[in-house]
C-alpha cells in the first residue's frame, strides 16, 4: 500500500492507495473500511456494471450507470449525478464512489468535490489508464465545447482501492491507451524527484511481451512504479503551480488532437503518444536532446506498437493549444525531454513552433 499525504492549503490529507489482486467481492470489506455505516451513491461505467456486476452489494437506487466514453464527461451528465445524489439526501458525511476509467473518475470526483461543496470520495479505477494516473492526485473535471477538462476541480479522495483483476477483461486498444501514460512516466522520472530509481525507460523496453500480454504481476509492478513517481510529484505540488506541470508531458499537443478530433477518433493515450512525439522532434529542432537519445524514445514507442496518428495542420493546433488552460494570453506551455527522462517546461510563441513545423 502507498500512502498519499497531500499538503491542502495549511491542512494534510493523508489517503491510501492499495494495490492488490484479491477477488474483486472483496472490495465491499475494504470499501466499508472506509465508509463505515455512511451512504454511498456509486458511479459505475457501464462496461464496469455488465461485466463485474453489483459487486459492492448496494441497493439499485444507490447506483447511478454511467454511459461509456468522453463525451459523457459533460454538464448534463455531472447534473444527473448530482440529482441522484441529492435525491438520495446525501449528507457531507456520506461517500461518492467512482468505478470504472478516467471520464468516471474525473466526473464523479468532480461532483464529490461541489456537492454540498464535498462529499468523500472513493476511487476505484479499472482501466489501466485510471490506475496509473487519473484516479491518483485529485484531478476532477468535466469537458465542454470550449475545451478538456475546462470545468473542474482539485479534489483528493479519502482512498483509491485498485484492483488488476479489473485489468483482465481490457480490450487491447484499452490497454495501450494505459501505456501511452505509463509510457510518459519513463520519459519524465528523474524529473518526477523520487527516492527511488526505477529506470522505467528499461524496464518497459525489456518487459514489453509480458506488459502487452497482461501478466498480472508485471502490471502490477508497473502501476506501483508509475504511482510511485505520482505521489512524489502532488506531494511536492498538488494544484500544478510548478513541478506537477511535468505531468503534462505529450499533453499540450495531445488535448489539441483530441479537440479536433471532437474526442471521437483517438483515446487520450493515443492523443499523449502523439503528443510525445512532437515533442521529441520539436527537443531535436531545438538542438536541446542528443539525437541518440530521440531514437531510444522512438525505439520504446514502437515497441508498444500504438496507433498511428497522423500530423495535423500545425496551425490549427497552435489556435487549439492556444485553449489549452495550460497556455497563457502570449504563449503556449510544453514540457519538453532535454535528457535521458528528464523534462523541462518551455514557453513558446507561435512563430517560433512555425518555425520548426511549418510545411508539416
Ligand atoms: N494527469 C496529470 C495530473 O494528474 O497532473
């Protein structure tokens, strides 16, 4: 078990994250370990309901079936949580759980965080992608038509209960997008300041047959390594005033690709691979990586064999990144690799991205 201790405003939250393979019933003893004789509403992906079922034993009224994919992260959505939870008579000492990817996490969290101006907050995450990144650190949110995740929240839960049987029943598109996160942690480690060295960047090249296949050990090391190097993060940083940007490596361009693409034909990780790619090739432009090092990173994306995106129009992604809330009135933010997983935040203006890009 990793223990987060989040620094909120002057207060401490402290919250566990376990990481186990026991059978998935078991969550209900774990689960009321936490809540105690409190209510609970969950928030269960759809996908998550079919296939794993009332596990934690609530009655029908106390779960709330979330539809599957981006475009439910939305207002509508968020309200009918909210109503389900008000029709409930939720009180500030009862429990939001959230079960299933990252739109249910981000959305759910995000309705734990303004109810009653919050509730507790349990995540439950069953992608791969939730349990390395978006169910650990307190983001919350919704997207709208201005842009991704736009409307949100800094909302740490009371604990994320993650379990790799979950993991078992990932297509392999679910699984890759995961990895296009993992994938990031390797190229931002040293960066992320940890105690401990893990040289993710080797492991995932050595261990990509057993990762690609699902052994369940093997993920989960993976998941407590790229935990690890969260928590040192939010530790360090938790509402992104500096160090946390890193997080955001591959994402500037990514959120664009995702924006254009009206969230329908790429899947975040899928987004987060591109946008890693340019910035190795912007870092190379710029003469700040070793060009041995751009093909080691090359090398380990194409090991995971992620889906092909094509290049955009690099002027419409500079007026989309220019939305980003990362971006300012002058520039846009990129976190660029300038050595062997280690990153660095940049402020760049159109003309010079133009400058490398354009003819693309
Ligand atoms: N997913 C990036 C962050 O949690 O900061």
């Amino acid at each position: 078990m990793i223990n987060l201790n989040v620094k909120i405003n002057a207060s401490e939250k402290n919250y566990p994250i376990k990481i186990n393979n026991n059978d998935i019933p078991e969550l209900y003893n774990e689960v009321l370990e936490i809540t105690g004789k409190n209510n609970i509403l969950a928030v269960i992906s759809q996908k998550v309901f079919k296939l794993y079922g009332n596990f934690l034993n609530l009655p029908k009224e106390r779960i709330f079936i979330l539809k599957d994919g981006e475009k439910e992260k939305n207002f509508k959505t968020y309200q009918k949580i909210l109503a389900a939870a008000l029709k409930l008579k939720l009180t500030r000492n009862d429990f939001i759980i959230a079960i299933g990817g990252g739109v249910c996490g981000d959305i759910a969290g995000f309705a734990a965080a303004t109810y009653m101006r919050g509730i507790h907050l349990i995540q439950i995450p069953t992608t791969l992608l939730a349990c390395v990144d978006s169910s650990v650190g307190g983001k919350t949110g919704i997207d709208t038509g201005y842009g991704k995740n736009l409307i949100g929240a800094f909302y740490q839960p009371d604990a994320v209960f993650i379990n790799t049987n979950f993991l078992k029943t990932l297509d392999e598109r679910q699984l890759k997008t995961g990895l296009g996160e993992v994938v990031k942690y390797a190229f931002i480690e040293k960066s992320c300041k940890c105690d401990e060295e893990f040289n993710l960047i080797n492991f995932l090249s050595l261990n990509s047959d057993k990762i690609l296949a699902k052994d369940n050990k093997t993920l989960e090391y993976l998941i407590n390594i790229c935990i690890s190097l969260k928590k040192s993060v939010v530790e360090k940083d938790e509402k992104e005033g500096g160090l946390r940007k890193i997080l955001n490596f591959g994402h500037t361009y990514a959120h664009a690709v995702e924006k254009l693409t009206k969230y329908k034909k790429y899947t975040h990780g899928e987004a987060v691979v591109k946008g890693m790619e340019f910035a190795f090739d912007m870092a190379q432009k710029m003469g700040i990586i070793v060009e041995s090092y751009k093909y080691i990173a090359e090398d380990l994306i194409k090991k995971y064999n992620f889906k092909k995106i094509p290049d955009f129009d690099i002027k419409k992604v500079i007026s989309v990144m220019k939305t980003d809330k990362k971006a300012t009135a002058e520039n846009i933010i990129f976190i660029l690799p300038v050595d062997c997983a280690v990153v660095k935040e940049y402020k760049m203006f159109d003309n010079e991205i133009l400058k490398y890009f354009d003819g693309n």
